[in-house]
C-alpha cells in the first residue's frame, strides 16, 4: 500500500467545515474540529474502538500577571490495516488575558480548546484536512475545486465509493501489483455503467502508466493475443 493512501484520502477540506482563524495573532482557516471526529470515524470506525484518544497531562502557566495559558499534551490512537498506531501533540488555549479595555476575562473553557487544539493537530500528522495546514487553501482556485468535489459526493454518495475505487487501483500500481488494478477495472460487478467507468477513469488521468496497462490488457486484446 502507498504510503501517502490516506493522506490523499483525507487530504481535501469540505469548505463547508472550514473556519477563520480568530483570537490569534495571526490569519488563517482552520477545519471544524467536529468535522475531523467526522473523518476520523469515517476512516477507523467509532471512537473508542478504530480509534481513540489519551489526555496525558494539562496544566496552566502564567506568562505575566494577567496572561494565564493552559497547556494540554494529547495522544491519539487508531487502527488501520490491523496495525496500531499512535502519537502525540501539545494543544494550547488562553485562560486568562486581558481585553482591550483593560478588564480580564476567564476562559473556563480553556481546557478542553486546548484538548481539541492537540486532536486537531494529531490528525493533521494523518493528512486530514492536509490542504489547510500545507497552504494550499490560499489558493482561491484549490478552494473552489474543493467545494466542487464536496458537493458533487453530497449530490452522490456513489461517487464517494468510485473515488475509493480509484485510489485502491493506484494504490495496487504503485506496489508494482498492476494484475489486481486490471482484474477491478474488468470485474463484470464493478460498474453499473459507462459513465462510472468513465468517471473512474478521469480519476486516473495524472497515471498514464497505469491505463495503459489496463488499455491492453483489454478482454478482446487477450483473445487476439491467444
């Protein structure tokens, strides 16, 4: 398997479960964390049981006397292939600051924003929403293709299962594993019609290598061969 499967499963952000950055001292987009538990179960099955997360420790330190920060070290785990894995991130939330007009205010839910500040980035390390944290979504043409993608498999479910299609096929190529690739191409079950083989096939436009080996190993180009 491609070492890079998954990130370009997980990679394309829905525009819809993005957000601008706020409170910070800098600008940005930053994927809806409720959104990522979304992809997380969508790619490991339920929390707790294809994967899960540790609170290993959280702690506040004072950085002036009216600048608190709270500090939470989370370690994320998932299963995939039958294979453990696991790692982890620090998350970070202002507890306590001051305002513009002088007066503190208290962020009692500074802890858990932290907790998910630390999911978040844990996730990142897998590819999801991979597009936002390497800068691709500054690029306003990326964004609009991604909204198109987004919505085309919330028009069509199915269109969801061909992308995974696909991605096994170049996934059995790139293992040097083409007879697996072809024998899916040419399943009798594979598609219902034409234009998911089609739809399938565009998928593969940027590995030309692998549809020619498809192109001739065609069922009529067998028989002519024998």
């Amino acid at each position: 398997m491609s070492n890079k499967a998954l990130w370009e499963r997980v990679k394309t952000t829905d525009p819809k479960a993005v957000k601008p950055i706020t409170g910070k001292q800098y600008s940005g987009n930053s994927p809806k964390p409720y959104w990522i538990v979304e992809r997380l179960t969508d790619e490991f099955g339920p929390c707790g049981i294809g994967w899960g997360f540790s609170i290993l420790d959280e702690r506040m330190e004072r950085l002036t006397p009216n600048e608190v920060l709270n500090v939470a070290r989370v370690r994320l785990w998932y299963v995939m292939d039958g294979k453990r894995g696991e790692f982890e991130q620090i998350g970070q939330t202002r507890a306590l600051y001051a305002k513009r007009d002088g007066s503190l205010l208290v962020d009692e839910d500074a802890p858990k924003k932290s907790v998910t500040d630390a999911l978040v980035k844990c996730a990142s390390y897998l590819g999801f929403a991979g597009d936002i944290f390497s800068g691709m979504w500054d690029d306003s043409k990326y964004v609009e293709e991604a909204g198109k993608h987004w919505e085309s498999i919330r028009r069509d479910p199915r269109l969801n299962e061909l992308d995974e299609i696909a991605a096994q096929m170049i996934e059995w190529h790139e293992a040097g594993q083409d007879l697996k690739a072809i024998a899916a191409w040419y399943a009798p079950d594979a598609f219902s019609d034409n234009e998911e083989r089609l739809y399938v096939w565009g998928q593969l436009r940027e590995y030309s290598a692998l549809r020619r080996v498809i192109k001739a190993n065609a069922p009529a180009a067998q028989k002519e061969a024998a």
